[in-house]
C-alpha cells in the first residue's frame, strides 16, 4: 500500500489559491466598474431623452403660437371669415 490517499483530491498550492482569490477579487471589480459604467450610460442617455423631449414641446408650443397669432392678426385685419 502507497502513502497517499487517491479517493480525496489534493488541495491546490497556495500560490495558486492566491492567485484564483486574486482572480476573484478582479472580476468582482471589474463587474462593479461595469454596473457603474453602464448606470452613468443610462444616466446620460435619460439626460438627453428629456432634453429632445423638452425641445420637441417647445418647438411645438411655439408653432402653435405662432399660428395663434397669426389667426388673431387675420381676424384683427378681418381677412378671416
């Protein structure tokens, strides 16, 4: 009979522990700057939605002033019926 036991495997050296936990530990960081990059995507996306957003009720608030006035200036010079 040898002298070691082959039904429980070897654990791994240390270094090699290591450097997995190592590997972990970079992933895991690598994972969180990646959630943060993509939060702040998202953030300046939703940004420029709204800003399109405002600019698009702005543009039709102004056209439909525009064409308020133009209707009261036709009434004031009665060229509307």
């Amino acid at each position: 009979m040898g002298g070691t036991d082959r039904t429980t495997p070897a654990k791994p050296p240390l270094h090699a522990r290591i450097e997995r936990t190592q590997l972990r530990l970079q992933v895991a960081a690598l994972e969180r700057a990646l959630e943060t990059s993509e939060r702040r995507r998202q953030t300046v996306i939703d940004r420029y939605e709204h800003l399109l957003a405002e600019r698009e009720a702005s543009a039709d608030e102004s056209s439909a002033s525009t064409a308020r006035s133009g209707s009261s200036l036709k009434r004031l010079l009665g060229l509307s019926h």
